[in-house]
C-alpha cells in the first residue's frame, strides 16, 4: 500500500504565521485526508479532498492536491498555538477507506 | 459523550503475557478499525470490521486477533506478548467502507511490554 510521506518533519512557527507541510505519496488515490493529533491523543480529522479537486478550504485550512505531482500540501492561516500538533497526510487508493499514513509533521506554535 | 473510547489508557505487562484492548464506539457506525502507532509515530492499520465481519487483516502476526461481539465493538487480544509490540494502539470507526469517510480515533492505548 502506499503511504503519505510529510515534508518538512518538524515545523517551529510563531503564533499568527502561516504554517505550510506537504505530503508526497507513490500511486494513484481516490481520495487524500488530513488528520491532526495532540500530543497523547487521538487523530482528528481535519479534511478531505478528492482526486477530482485541486484546492479545499475548512476555516483557517486550506489543503491543495496535485495529482500529477502526487503531492498535497496542508496551509494553516494565522497560527494558533492550540495548534501545535502532529499533522498528518492518509491516503485512500480505492475510495474503501483502507488509509495509508504518513510519518507526520510536527508543528510547534509559539505564543 | 465519549464518540469512540478504548481501555485500559494504559497498560504494562511482561513478556510472554496474554492482554486485551477493549473499543467501543457510540457513532452508530458500521465500520471499525485497530491501528499501531510506533515510537517513531508511524501510523499502520491492522485490521477493520464491517458489521462484525473482517474485511482488512493487513500483515500482523497471528498472535493478533480482533473481535467483533457487535458493531459498536471492536477488542484487540494479544497473545504471547513481545518487546516489539510496545506502542500505541488506536480503534477508530467510520461509515460505510464503500465511500470515503472521515475517521474517528480513540483517544489509544499505549502498551509497553517489559
């Protein structure tokens, strides 16, 4: 299966800039989503985007999908430090919600 | 309301043991899922349900058994355990596994084997 893989690996930003990850991943999707986890915690999902949608919005997040590229990149707009999290990008090959992970990207929010 | 909660948070055992992870979810979804988080916070799935009857059993060792008594249920038995298998281990839930749904993930279990 394949599998999301997340750059840069760790992210130190100051409250109210713009954070920016990307995720690259090896064969064709269905889908590709978005996931955050606090530290000692559960993963939340954050959004969705299909392989027939370049560009979604959710709030302070704008996720974009380049299928050509096989890459998706996560924005946060005005960064919050309640925002410090681990991110990650899933992919979903055949749309049976059978998700690959990748390793994460670790953003730290200074106040 | 807990959506999906798992138990123990927490558990330590030696080498050699027998030990259950127990999930529940009360989402009113059809589909349940184990996953294994490693140190490095490498995320894989392990298995999935679909109404009590397994549809993914990805690559894990047969010491693994999931059971489904129902739909909201989902328990991880571990046999035998090894020093490899420390890690955290998150149930999730989602709709039907036909069409692309978010999941929900408990909030883990971190199991560290001495």
């Amino acid at each position: 299966s394949q599998q999301g893989e997340e750059d840069p690996q760790a992210l130190s930003i100051q409250e109210g800039e713009n954070a920016t990850m990307n995720c690259s991943y090896k064969t064709s999707i269905n889908n590709l989503q978005w996931y955050r986890q606090n530290s000692g915690r559960g993963l939340v999902h954050l959004i969705l985007i299909r392989s027939n949608e370049r560009e979604k919005h959710s709030g302070r997040l704008r996720v974009t999908l380049d299928t050509s590229k096989k890459s998706s990149s996560l924005l946060i707009t005005a960064s919050r430090a309640a925002d410090t999290a681990s991110y990650f990008c899933a992919t979903d090959a055949y749309g049976n919600n059978r998700l690959a992970f990748g390793k994460g990207n670790q953003v730290v929010v200074i106040p | 309301d807990t959506a999906v909660s798992q138990t123990p948070k927490y558990l330590v055992t030696q080498m050699g043991n027998d030990k259950s992870i127990k999930c529940e979810q009360n989402l009113g979804h059809d589909t349940m899922y184990w996953y294994k988080q490693d140190s490095k916070k490498f995320l894989k799935i392990m298995f999935s349900y679909n109404n009590k009857e397994l549809i993914i059993n990805e690559t894990v060792p047969n010491r693994f058994s999931p059971k489904s008594p129902d739909k909201a249920h989902l328990n991880l038995h571990i046999n035998s355990l090894e020093l490899g298998d420390s890690a955290v281990y998150f149930c999730a839930s989602s709709q039907n596994p036909g069409t692309s749904y978010e999941q929900y993930f408990g909030p883990g279990t971190r199991l560290t084997v001495t």
